[in-house]
C-alpha cells in the first residue's frame, strides 16, 4: 500500500480501457476500397 506522499509524487497509473465491440471503430472506403480506423 502507498504512503500518501509516494501517491502526491507519482500518482496512480490509468487503466486503459479495451473497447467491447472493435469491428464498430472501423469504416469503409468504397472508393479507396480500404478499411480506415476511427
């Protein structure tokens, strides 16, 4: 368990948040005829 000082210094890392549905950050280019990510 950190002191109170180790966490005024450091701080607490962010969790990085994985994203329930991937397929959906993605869009189609008929043109380019190429998946781009959002």
């Amino acid at each position: 368990m950190p002191t109170f000082n180790q966490l005024v210094r450091k701080g607490r890392e962010v969790l990085v948040t994985k994203s329930t549905a991937p397929a959906l950050q993605k869009s189609y280019n008929s043109q380019k005829k190429q998946y781009t990510t959002m």
